[in-house]
C-alpha cells in the first residue's frame, strides 16, 4: 500500500516537472486564434476567407489594395498603371523586391502567376473574380508589364487587387500548403500546432513590429476568446457576440457583410403589395442590442456605404405593422392567396443567433397575418435553391441570405443579384438591366449614378428581397498589442498593421 | 481428560429483512471432542449451516447478526475475534467444504494455485507449498495429478472437484473440518467414495469432522454423535445408535419414518392395456463443429432405450447423472425428437401424429418437474396456475366450473381453498410441488411423468408428497413414470424399474426382483451406495467393492 | 482457435467491404459537392470544370469500378478540399485519436475499476453512495459541455492548465479527462454491480474460509471474476471514443480522425469519408478482437468455447 502510494506521487511529480510555463511568450511573437483551418494557403485563393486571412498581404502580396475606407485603389506590387486602350493596361512594378525564396520580384514573375491563376489543372479560386474574363499579358522589361483584359474591364485597377503574385518556383499542378510570396512574412511551417510565419527580413517596405505569428484553429469561439483572456493567444478572431463581454478588448466592427431575405416572387409572393407588407411588418431596430449587436447597421440595399454605385438617398423601412395589415387585406380581396403557408429558409452558419433572429422576424409577420414556416438548411441543400438554374418546383419562399462586397464597386454585386442573366437573380426588369449594362461600361460619375438609380428602383419599385443589416464582427485583441479591426478584417488581416503597446 | 475442541454455548443468530426478522439460531449449544464426527442434523430452515457459518466467521452481517453465544475454541471465543486473529484460524485450525464445488472453486485459476494458495496464505513458501499441493491431490484420488495442476475447475467432475476442495482444506492439517452438505450434489455411488476418503482422514490425521447434512444415511454411515436441528433450536443430541435406534424427540422419530425403503414391495397386478412405450429411442448431440457446421464429436445422451408403460402402473427410471434419464423424460413428453427410435402411444407412433392426435396425447400426459420453484410462474396466482391448463385446453372444463374444481384439487393434494388467491412464493418447497401436482391433475390425465419430482425436497416432505401422490394413483387410476437418482427412493413406490447408464438401460426389473436379486454390477454398486439409515461400524460400500 | 479468428476476420472484411460500398453509394446521393468548394458567385463553367476534374460527371457505376479498382491498391483518391492523397490524411490524423482514445480508456478503467471494487466491498457506505452519485453524473453529462466547463474553470480561472493545442502533456490533461469522464461513469456502475454479485459468490466465501485477507480476496479472488462484462462495456466505449472524440478534437484542436471525418462530411468530401469509414471500422475490429483475446486471458472456461 505504501508502495502505491510512493509510485503516485512520483509520477505526479514527474508530469509536473513536463508542465510547460505559461504566458512564456517572446515579446514579438504572436497568435492568433482563427475559427477554422483552411484545406490550403495557396496565393491564388487570396480572396477565401479563411486563407486570404493568413495569407493576403502577409506571405503574398497583389498587384494593388482596396482601402477600406474609401474603396480606393492603392498601389502594392504595382506601382504605377495606365489605360493604353483595346482593353490593356500599361503597369510600373516595384523595384528592389524579392520573393522569400531569393527569386526577384520581376514582369516574369507577374506572367506566371497570371496563368497559374487561369490555368486548368489546378483550381484557384480567385478566378472567380475574373470569371469569364480572359487576361493576357506582354513583358516589357523587368519592371514593365502590359495586363489586357476580354473583354475590357472598367475596373481593372480592382481586378490588380485579386492577382496575388507567387514566386516562379511554386508548383503548378496542385494548390500549395507552403507559399512563398514577397509580403512581409515568410511561410515558416504548417504543423498539428498551426501555420507558422516569420519576419522576412528582405522585404521591401517597413519592417513590421511583429517579429513571428503562429495562427492556431480553435472552432469553439468561447475557447478562441478564452485563449485570450489567459494570455494563450493575441487575437481571437470572429468570436460570438454572447463571448464578447469585455468592452476593454471585444472590438466590434462592420465586417463587410450584409444580410437579407430574397423573396422569390411566386404568388402570393408575386404581388408588390404583399412584398411591401413583408418589409413594413418587419421591425429592424427591436433586434439591434437584443439578439443583434447595436452596432450593426440597418441596410437599405445589399452593399456597405462605403461600395461605389451605394445610393445615400434610400431610407429604412419604417415599421408599420398597421399598413402592412392593409395591403394584406387589400391583396386578400383581390383573391392573391396571402393565406397560403410561405417557406422561410436560412442556412447554417451565416452568424451567431441567426436562428433567433429569423425566428423573431416569423413572429412579427405572423402577428400581421401571415402563415410563414422557418426551415434550416445546411449549405449543400441551401446552395441548390439559390442559384440558377432554379429546382422548377420552387414554391413562393423567402431565403436567407449573406453578401460580402469588399471590392470597392457595386459591379460585383448588380449583375449577379439582379441582372435577368444574373446567376443568382430573381428579377426580369428592363430598365434595371440597361441600367446595370450602362454602369459597367462607364466610368466615374456616370457610373456611380447608373448605379445608384438602378439600386433605387430595386429598393422602391421592385422590392425582390426584405434588406436586414449591415452586419458586425467582434475580434479580441489581447492587451498587449494594440490593432483596429475594420471591414476587410474578417479577410485580410495585415500582421504589419499590430503594434505592441 | 477434557478433550473438547470446540465448544458452542447458547448461539443465537437473526437475519434482518427489510422490517422482518428471522431468528435462524436459537440458543443452540452443542461441543465436538477432538477426533470425533459429530453430524448436525436438520432439514432445510433448521438453521444447521448457519451454526457453522458463524463458527468461520463467514456470516453476512449485514443482515445477519449474532445476538448471544459464545464458541470456545482453544481459549479464544471464535464469535468475536479481529481480523488477524480470524486468519489464523481460518485455514490453519479450523477449515470448511461446502455443498457445491463448481461453485466454490474460483473458475478463473488453476486447481493447482488455489489448493497452493491454502498454504501460500499461512507462511508455506510457493516451493514447498507446490510440492505438497502434489501430495495432497494424489492422496485425495486425483488421478493424474501432476499433469492436471494447471486445469480449470470446470475440466473435473463433481466428485473430483469435491476432493480438490477436500485437499485444499486439509493441507495445513486443521484440527476441525467443517463439512457442509459435502455430498448433496453428488451421484451417490461419487458419495460413497467422498465419504470414504473423509473417514479415512480422520483417521490418519485424527482431526475432528462437523458434518451437517439433511441425509440420515449419511448420518447413519459416518458419525459418531448426532445433533438434531428443528426451526433454529437443538431438538435431540446424543450417540448415533441411541438417537436412531431409540429416538426421543417426536421429530426425530418423524425424520426415521420418512426414511423410504422400509415397506413392502409393491406387487405389479396384472399388466393392464400398453399406454406407452419406447423402442430403440436414441438421442445424439454434436458438439464441437468443424468449418462448416460439420460435427466433430457426438454425445450419445440416449443410445437404443426400450421401456413399456401400462395402465395403473408406476415406471421407476433411476439412473445418475449423465445416465440420460432427463433426456428421456423430454424426449417422452415432445419436448425433444429422438435422433432415431420411436415412442408409441397407445400403439400410435408420436413422430406421425397430427397436430390434433398429439394434443390429444398431451392432455392425457402431463408433467411434475424437479425445481417447483422453476416450475410455477411467480407472478401467477395459485389459481391461475391451476386453471392455465383448462385454457390451453379448451372445452375439456367449462369455466364456470374452474372455480369450484380449482378448490377440489387443492384440498384432494392437501392445501386449502384460500391458497388460491396467493402466489408460489408464499408457499414452501414442498407446497409448491403439492400445487404442480394439483396443476398435472387438472386434466385428468391417465400418466404423470415424475422429472425428480421429490429430489429437491427434505425427507420428511419427500415422503408426504409421495403418500400423495399413492393416494391419487388409486383415487384417478393413475399412471406414473417416476425418475430419481436416488435407489431406495423408487423402492417402495415403483412396480417396476429401468437402471440407466450413460445412455443405456442396464436392468430391468420388478422393485423386487431390482432390490434383492440385482443381476448386473453397476446395478449392484447402486443399492451398496445409497447409505443406508442404519448405524454401522464399515460402510456397506467398502464392503461391496 | 486461430480457426475462429479466422472466420472472424473473414466475416469483417465482408462486412468492412459492404460498409464502403453503402458509404460510396449514400455519400453520391447527396449531389455534386462542386457548389461547397467554389465561392456563391463561381460561374456555371467552373461548376463544370471542378466536376470533370473529379470525375463526378461520370455515370455512378462507372465511377464506383474505378474506385473498386483503385481500392485494390489501397488508394481512396484524393481529398477534394486538401488536395492530398485522402488515406494519407486519415493515417495522419490517425495515431491522434488511437492515442487520445488509449489513454482516455485506460484511465477510465483503471479508476473506474478500482472505484467500482471498493464501492461493491461496503454497499450503501458513504465511499458507495459518492461513488454512484459522482459516477452516474460523469455518465450523464454531455461531453461538449463538459468540455467547455473544463475550460473555463480549469485553464481560464484556475489557470492549472492550457486552454488547447496538442504540443505539451499539459495540453493533454483536459481532453483526456472529458473523454474519460463518461466511460470512467459508466464503467464504475458495471464494475460495482458485477463486483457485489462476485463478492456474494460461493468462491468468494471459499477464501474467506482459506483465511484470504479483505485485500487479497477483493483484488485477486473476486476482480479477475467482476471483470468480464467491464471489459465488454470497455471495449464498447473504446469503439465509440474512436469515432466520437469529434467533440472533443474540434473543441481543444487536436488533428484527430472525429475532426477530419466532420470536416469531410461537411464538405462532401467522399474520398476522405470513404477512407475514414474503412480505416475506422478496421480498428474497431481489432477492438473487438482484443476483447475477445481479454476474455479468453481472463475466463478459462471460454477458450473451450472457442473451440
């Protein structure tokens, strides 16, 4: 017995002495706690979430930035560019840069990365941005490059923004797990204990405060804010916001992401006046700092302010349940079967509390008069009732829905959203489309305008959805560092922007 | 000149149940001198075990608890000692066998380890203690025993598993061995010989032996002072031959009558009309099967049997156990098929019949089995197992009448009409099998098959339930096929019997011709084994061989 | 006796063989996965592209002879989302889980069976009625929960150990003790149960008789004995630990089968899920192989049985 006893206490000294030290951290290091491990961290999928969070603009930079406060285009491996017409762009590139692998940085290396990115053997998923668009180039010199679009692209300067350049030596027959790049950070290892990067020290700007960052994958979000708490981590990124109790270190912010409900016009649902009802029966504000953080938005049209072609004149639904009941009641009488039960369908996962949220807004509907039934639907099942071509025994349903549009423009959300081809419209409206095809075109203030009246009779005339929010993030930020997340940071996560208090 | 070992003053022990209390000992005393075997005698609930038990230390308390009494042995008071002074006696001074060895043995070790084990436990060292665990099989009758050291409990057979325990409790050469039951589940020629083997060590070691044991033969044949347990006291004390040849207390007188084999041979009438009968009945198992379900090896549990049964007459089928007898009960009532052979009914080959003719056939063939316990379903009440047979066979009674006739077979096996409404667990064992009775009688049948019917009971019930059912042979011109192990038993019951054998009928014969003029030797071992209740001085056993 | 694992192992291959051809079969029914690995706005070509790059544009036969074909040379094909040969990343994500899953079952045992025994030894004592109440709420508590509890209180508020990670044995602390804690419930009311009924036992009272000490007779006469239907409910919770330390793999990071198989179920990515399911079901067949070696070890009276 005695014995037993000794032994015990032996090895429990023994795993105390294999206890590591806690909060033992170097002074620059850095972790950071993101919510799911990505299946790659290719250069040419700079715009997944959940890569381009690592990736972009840390280990591979692009072409050109958007600025996230205006939109604009900012010079980055590109320093200069110039429409020289028939769709091309004569483009200066930076001097003095090298890859991590001591590749220089030059036209030929932009051309590689170029085709890599269009190529069919391997799927990058950035060529979504560029969907059906065929970009060719022409090297002129070591730092001159000739970048043509088919057909011409107004925007091309925000087409730079999606072309993350990788050094010459990646391999072009599989999506990488180890890019190498010329950002300021050098891909150091991806282990069980997460992607490792280091401070390259042949960069080409401002060395960074942060000298190496470990990104680390928690999926539970109080685990990611508790890590934080203790030291274990730096940031946690996109916690929930029933974890986000410390006003000291929970940062909310707009994530860049806006939340609706389509509305797929068959009857009842085919008739303005019950659409109308749909929206005025629907109070925004009683969600806001209840289920939904208070500093979430309520959203006239489905992108951010800061978007070009966002129109400032559109004004919130007001909340009118009386009215709401009248057009039923109107429509009722004109025999549109109001009465038939509608299909509310969200998906899984968009954000925290959505189910809450959706249930509520049945409630207000149901207390004007309509029969509405919430299904959730995991995202394989969701996918195939949103995009063309529709299943052809849709019934009259409202589906939920989440949009990002962090690239400065409305372009990439008109078409798809409301153009009659678009692969994801609802709508067949003349004046809409001729609208949608002048503003691509166009540049400018001519462009901006073409927009925004497209985006008014949308919102006024044709009511093909029940706009919610301009919808908000929290990330953690540990004490010790100081860093102000804004609209990119749910994908673009400089390191070079954390300082150390 | 005091030789007392052991001596036992006023003991008394209660077992609580929930709210009720059971006083199984009663100031009971008692004392047995060194070198002696003094038996305790009593049938079930006399509280004879638990006088032992106490002795050991072995009682669960909870719930029982000794209350008074004192057990002196060598100047220490064996009711109250502490651990370690129990472990010194236990095993080195005093040891104890028990009733059933399969379930005594540790299935999970070696023979050899846990008779090594004995000694191991008291200071012996492995060495030594393996040497003699050798010794002591062999010189308990383990053929073999040098190979067999490493085998499991269950790779012996009763009797061998018995001298094993046997070995283990003399291998430290206490000055008591406690015998509890040591035979009771045993065939009784195994009996005999275990019996044998613990006289002869007493004799060499001249350790005392306390024996309990509900067998007056096995009284009669083995001890040299009796003490008589009825209800948790001490009824009768004194030498063997005084008590059983003058008995004083009324009960012990009652227990000496029960004893069967004392009345006259049953002379068989004149054979009546053939209701039953077997002819080359043979029963095959396979055991062991090979890749493809083929079998390897077959037992033959029955091997060509033929018996005849007629009107009014009682079949006694005696046989041990793997005789087969059992399995020619299930095979007479249909609860098996013969491998091959045939039984007949009334001439009617069973194996042919329709479904109408064979339930014709059940109705008049019913069953009393061994276990009433088994037999009654617990959470029927006394007269719905009565009456279940009238539902399966409709129309025989109309219902009206179950009633009524429910309390006339009752009072005809010696209950009362209120037992109806109670259920088999307020009942004893050998009310319970009054009630199977009652229950095999429902249908009028024209056999009752016997499985062991009195073997589970004590012998003064045995021989009630046997008058009973005498009693319902000449009232009902009844049938029987009554199967035992046990010889004197069948002896003033059966007209004729069939001596079985590992699948065969080795005799056949009137009770008469079986009892005094035995032709075969296996036969011959039987009668010499059962231990007669008469005091002797040899075994009638070891003579025989 | 090898005869009967023989027999054994041949009905699992049968079985393993018609678990991955359901597995292929249910998994295509649920569509193209094409829509979960390209963004919402990817055009219809891409759609195309993705799917003849995988060959999910072949008619399902076609592609389930390729497959069998492919199976004979172990190859499941690779992972959709990785990129990676998908039986390499399940035997990768592998040695996480057995591991994970060894120590949690051990340690459950181990206490759970020492528990058990000393609570079966003074029914209804005070050291009994802790141990069943304890028991029966590890038993009863959903191990997700558990898990967050463990990290609130233990890494967050008490700082004894790290909140997640794989690197150190500290980090190990908690996952394994979440795993642990319903087998460790379970096993403590199997092992007490079948423990009162072996300390009840005739051979039991046999010992006592011998003169066997209280320590002796409950460790070694009536343990062996109490232990065979534990080590059935064991081996029973080991399977499921295998397949359901999903939780506990997603929660504390750790790079297991449960968080790949999720991962993969998610995604549709078939190649993984076949290889999972396939990988997983043989180590639950060696499992149950290891229990049947544990009885016959432990019941002589078995291995004639086995015969």
């Amino acid at each position: 017995m005695k014995k037993m006893i000794r032994m015990t206490g032996a090895s429990i000294l023994a795993l105390a002495a294999m206890w590591p030290a806690l909060g033992a951290a170097q002074d620059t290091a850095l972790t950071i706690a993101l919510p799911a491990e990505p299946a790659n961290i290719d250069g040419c999928n700079t715009t997944v979430t959940g890569i381009g969070v690592i990736v972009k603009e840390n280990i591979v930079e692009t072409l050109t930035t958007i600025s996230p406060e205006d939109g604009s285009i900012q010079p980055r491996l590109a320093t200069e560019w110039e429409d020289i017409g028939d769709g091309k762009y004569r483009v200066s590139l930076r001097e003095g840069v090298t890859f991590h692998d001591g590749t220089p940085f030059d036209a030929e290396a932009v051309a590689f990365s170029i085709e890599r990115l269009q190529s069919q053997e391997i799927s990058c998923l950035d060529r979504t941005k560029i969907a059906g668009i065929e970009i060719t180039t022409d090297i002129i010199d070591e730092h001159t490059i000739e970048i043509g679009a088919a057909p011409a692209q107004v925007l091309m300067p925000t087409l730079f923004s999606f072309i993350g350049v990788v050094s010459p030596n990646t391999p072009t027959d599989a999506l990488s797990r180890s890019p190498v790049g010329t950002g300021p950070f050098a891909f150091e290892a991806w282990n069980a204990d997460g992607v490792h990067v280091a401070r390259y020290d042949g960069y080409w700007g401002e060395a960074p405060q942060v000298s190496e960052a470990t990104y680390v994958f928690r999926g539970e979000s109080a685990l990611r804010a508790a890590m934080v708490e203790i030291g274990e981590a730096d940031i946690a990124h996109d916690i929930a916001p029933q974890d986000a109790v410390n006003p000291d270190i929970d940062i909310p912010f707009l994530n860049g992401e806006t939340t609706r409900m389509r509305i797929v016009m068959l009857p009842p649902l085919d008739d303005i006046r019950v659409r109308e009802a749909l929206n005025l029966a629907f109070d925004r504000e009683a969600l806001l700092g209840t289920i939904l953080s208070d500093r979430a938005q309520i959203a006239t049209q489905f992108i951010l302010p800061n978007i070009n072609g966002h129109n400032p004149d559109l004004e919130p639904w007001p909340y009118d349940p009386a009215r709401a009941q009248q057009l039923l009641d109107e429509a009722r009488a004109d025999g549109v079967p109001v009465d038939r039960e509608i299909r509310l369908v969200g998906r899984i996962g968009f954000f925290p509390n959505q189910e809450e949220v959706l249930q509520a807004i049945q409630q207000m509907w149901a207390a004007v008069g309509f029969s509405v039934r919430l299904e959730m639907m995991e995202s394989a099942d969701w996918l195939r009732l949103v995009n063309r071509p529709y299943p052809a025994d849709r019934e009259a349903m409202l589906i939920q829905e989440q949009h990002d549009n962090n690239n400065g423009d409305a372009a990439f959300t008109m078409r798809f959203r409301y153009h009659t081809d678009g692969q994801q419209s609802e709508m067949n409206n003349a004046e809409v489309d001729r609208l949608i095809d002048t503003a691509e075109q166009s540049v400018g203030e001519e462009r901006t305008l073409a927009f925004q009246e497209a985006n008014r009779i949308i919102a006024d005339e044709v009511i093909p959805a029940v706009p919610m929010y301009h919808m908000v993030s929290y990330m953690r930020v540990g004490s010790s560092i100081s860093y102000e997340p804004n609209v990119l940071s749910l994908i673009q996560l400089e390191l070079a922007d954390i300082t150390f208090n | 000149m005091n030789d007392t070992l052991l001596k036992v003053s006023d003991l008394s022990v209660e077992f609580r149940n929930g709210s009720t209390v059971n006083k199984a000992v009663s100031g009971v005393s008692w004392d047995i001198r060194r070198g002696e075997t003094l038996a305790i005698l009593g049938e079930s609930g006399s509280g004879k075990s638990v006088s032992a038990s106490a002795i050991m230390g072995l009682i669960d308390s909870p719930p029982g608890r000794i209350t008074s009494g004192r057990a002196e042995f060598d100047g220490m008071d064996l009711l109250h000692l502490d651990d370690a002074e129990r472990r010194r006696i236990n095993g080195p001074r005093i040891a104890m066998i028990f009733q059933d060895p399969l379930a005594h043995l540790n299935p999970v070790y070696p023979i050899g380890w846990q008779v090594a084990e004995s000694m191991r436990l008291h200071g012996v060292s492995p060495e030594e203690a393996r040497r003699h665990t050798l010794e002591l099989l062999e010189r308990v009758g383990i053929r073999n025993a040098k190979a067999r050291l490493k085998d499991y409990p269950h790779q012996f057979s009763g009797g061998q598993r018995q001298r094993i325990m046997i070995a283990m409790a003399i291998a430290l050469k206490p000055d008591l061995l406690i015998a509890d039951e040591p035979t009771t589940a045993l065939d009784v020629t195994v009996q005999a010989q275990i019996l044998d083997l613990l006289t002869e060590l007493r004799r060499e070691t001249g350790m005392a032996v306390l024996l309990i044991t509900h067998d007056l033969g096995v009284v009669a044949q083995t001890a040299d002072r009796v003490v008589v347990m009825k209800d948790g006291q001490v009824v009768e004390r004194g030498d063997v031959r005084e008590v059983f040849g003058a008995p004083a207390h009324p009960y012990t007188r009652q227990l000496l009558d029960a004893v069967p084999g004392k009345s006259r041979f049953r002379q068989p009438e004149a054979a009546g009309e053939r209701l039953l009968e077997g002819r080359g009945v043979a029963k095959f198992y396979p055991i062991s099967a090979g890749w493809f379900g083929r079998p390897v090896e077959t037992l033959k549990a029955l091997d060509g049997v033929d018996f005849d049964l007629h009107k009014g007459e009682t079949l006694g089928i005696v046989g041990e156990s793997g005789s087969g007898k059992s399995t020619l009960a299930r095979t007479v009532l249909g609860l098996t098929r013969p491998t091959s052979g045939e039984i007949r009914w009334r001439g009617r080959n069973v194996a042919q019949m329709s479904a109408a003719e064979l339930f014709e056939m059940r109705r008049n063939l019913q069953v009393v089995f061994q276990d009433p316990t088994a037999s009654l379903n617990p959470r029927m009440s006394v007269a719905e197992i009565i009456a279940e047979p009238w539902a399966i066979h409709k129309g025989f009674l109309p219902r009206a009448q179950w009633k009524d006739r429910t309390v006339e077979l009752l009072e005809n096996v010696g209950l009362r009409a209120e037992h109806a409404e109670r259920h088999p667990h307020q009942f004893s064992g050998g009310q319970r099998q009054r009630i199977a009775i009652a229950r095999a009688l429902a249908l009028q049948p024209e056999v009752i098959l016997c499985d062991e019917a009195v073997s589970a009971l004590d012998v003064s019930v045995q021989a009630q339930v046997i008058d009973l059912l005498r009693k319902l042979q000449t009232q009902y011109a009844l049938s029987y096929i009554f199967i035992a192990h046990d010889l004197p038993l069948v002896r003033d019951f059966a007209d004729r019997i069939l001596v079985m054998k590992q699948g065969k009928v080795v005799e056949e014969g009137t009770a008469q011709e079986i009892f005094e003029r035995p032709r075969e030797p296996y036969t011959m071992e039987l009668i010499a084994a059962s231990p007669d209740a008469v005091p002797r001085s040899e075994s009638r056993w070891r003579s025989a061989q | 006796m090898a005869r009967h694992f023989a027999k054994r192992a041949l009905w699992s291959a049968i079985s393993l063989f018609a678990l991955v051809v359901a597995v292929f079969f249910m998994s295509r029914m649920t569509g193209s996965p094409a829509d979960l690995y390209l963004p919402l706005d990817a055009p219809t070509e891409m759609r195309v592209q993705f799917e003849h790059l995988h060959g999910f544009d072949r008619p399902v036969y076609e592609q389930f002879f390729s497959f069998l074909g492919d199976l004979l040379r172990f190859d499941f094909g690779m992972s959709l989302r990785q990129g990676l040969p998908a039986i390499d990343l399940v035997l990768q994500a592998l040695p996480t889980t057995l591991l994970l899953a060894f120590y949690s079952i051990t340690i459950a045992l181990v206490v759970a069976v020492v528990t058990g025994a000393l609570a079966a030894w003074r029914p209804n004592s005070i050291f009994d009625r802790i141990a069943t109440v304890l028991s029966l709420i590890g038993a009863s508590l959903p191990n997700f929960w558990v898990a967050i509890i463990g990290v609130i209180v233990f890494a967050v508020t008490l700082r004894w150990v790290p909140t997640s990670g794989t690197g150190s044995v500290a980090q190990w602390v908690l996952p394994i003790a979440v795993l642990a804690l319903r087998p460790a419930g379970l096993i403590v009311q199997v092992a007490r149960s079948s423990m009162i009924s072996v300390l009840s036992s005739a051979y039991v009272k046999t010992a006592r008789a011998k003169g066997a000490p209280s320590r002796r007779i409950l460790f070694v006469h009536a343990l062996r004995n109490g232990m065979l239907p534990v080590i059935t409910v064991a081996g029973d919770q080991a399977a499921g630990i295998i397949n359901g330390a999903v939780i506990v793999e997603t929660i504390f990071g750790f790079p297991g089968v449960g968080k790949l198989m999720i991962d993969s179920i998610n995604y549709r990515d078939f190649a993984v899920i076949q290889a999972g399911v396939m990988v997983t079901a043989i180590a639950i067949f060696l499992m149950n192989v290891l229990i049947d070696l544990a009885y016959l070890g432990l019941d002589p009276r078995t291995r004639e049985e086995m015969v």
